[in-house]
C-alpha cells in the first residue's frame, strides 16, 4: 500500500488528464473532418461514404491509429479517407474539390466555434475545476483543428489539398501524379516525422489562432497557456 501510495503521489495526474483531453479533441477534429468529406459527397449525389457507414459521429469510423497519435504528439494528423467516388458527381473536378474542401472548413469552423465559447468562459465564468477543464478541451480543439485544417491543404496526395489542386490540373496531368500516389504518401508520412513542416504549419497555426481571437476577444496567450490543465492553475 505504501509503494502503491509513493506512486500516486509522483504521478503526473493533470497530465494524464490533460492528454486524455487532448486525445477527446483530436477525435472530435478527426470525426467532424471526415463525416464533412462524406456528407457534402452525398449532397452532391455520391452515396459511397453513406453505404460504407461513414456519415455518423462515431470516431472509431473514422480513426487511423497513426494519425491520431501525430495529432498528440505533432499537433497535425489525418483520419481514414472517406470512400469517395467522384464518377456519381454531375461535375466531378468541382464535385471532388468541393468534398476535399469540407473538411478543413470543418476544422477551421470547428476552431472557431471553440475559441469563441472560450473566450465567453474566460470573460463571464467562475473559476472551479469545470471552468478549467473546459477551456483546456477549447483550447486543445482550437490548436488541433487549426492544425489540422492547414496540414490537410498541403497539396501534396493524399492530402485534401491535392484534390483541390486536381480541379485546376489538366486531367492528363493529374492521373500522371495519381501513379505515384503511394510513393508520395510515404514520402510524406517520412517528412511529418523529420519535422519538416513544423516550423512553418506553426507560423501559419499562431497567425490563424491570433486572427480568431481577435475576432473573438479571447487572449491570445492564454488560449496557449489553456493547452494545459497544470499551465491554466497558474492563471489563478
């Protein structure tokens, strides 16, 4: 009992609750993201997504493992592609580039959406541990969704962007890039490891979030300092 009690007391536990947070916010982004992919698919007459189950607001649907764990640890990541079949689109370069699009405006909204309810928490609510916990889940969903959506209109394949970057290629040379495809994808996963997009995803994340608090009064570096649970008990 003693050890088990020595144990408890060097755990971290508003990490573990500020990681268990983290990763709620990282689904949430992950499933609004993808279920905007199928649901503006379907409106546009593709009916895949919706026969493979994907239209629905539950995130084991839509979790890639790996994507998820980048989003933790790299603040960018990717869910499992929803099925797109871009043949039952009356115009399929537009019909493409408008699904590819709905899921990083999902984010970007999504974003938004959070950084206002936490600016109207920090302006109007009581300090208690509820108040706490519910700017850290903002502030996570804001930084994630932000990522999120930038990261996915990189246009390199597979990402959102390549589909939007299709609708203005000639389709002779957009089939060319579609060969490689695979390769490309590894080269990318590879590249996200290395780092090399931290650097300027996060100058365009902090211009981004700075934009969205202005419009919404929330203070832009508490909304960083909200990212964690021990960093917000400081505040007060």
């Amino acid at each position: 009992m003693a050890s088990f009690a020595d144990f408890a007391q060097r755990m971290d536990w508003w990490g573990l609750v500020t990681l268990l947070i983290s990763a709620i916010a990282a689904l949430l982004c992950i499933t609004l993201h993808e279920l905007s992919h199928g649901f503006v698919a379907w409106r546009l007459g593709d009916p895949t997504a919706k026969q493979a189950g994907r239209l629905t607001l539950n995130p084991i649907k839509h979790l890639d493992p790996v994507g998820l764990i980048m989003m933790l640890i790299a603040k960018v990541g990717w869910a499992k592609p929803v099925p797109v079949d871009m043949r039952y689109f009356k115009h399929p370069k537009q019909g493409m580039a408008l699904t590819a699009l709905a899921g990083p405006a999902a984010n970007f909204l999504t974003a938004m959406a959070a950084v206002a309810l936490a600016s109207l928490i920090w302006h109007v609510g009581r300090v208690s541990h509820a108040t706490l916990l519910a700017l850290c889940f903002l502030s996570n969903i804001a930084l994630l969704g932000v990522g999120m959506g930038l990261f996915n209109l990189i246009p390199v394949s597979p990402l959102d962007g390549s589909k939007i970057l299709f609708a203005l290629l000639p389709s002779q040379i957009y089939n060319k890039i579609l060969r490689y495809e695979r390769y490309i994808g590894i080269a990318l996963f590879i590249l996200v490891l290395l780092g090399v997009f931290s650097k300027p995803l996060s100058f365009l994340m902090i211009h981004v979030l700075q934009g969205m608090c202005a419009l919404t009064g929330m203070p832009a570096d508490v909304l960083w300092i909200c990212q964690d649970v021990s960093s917000i008990l400081n505040l007060f």
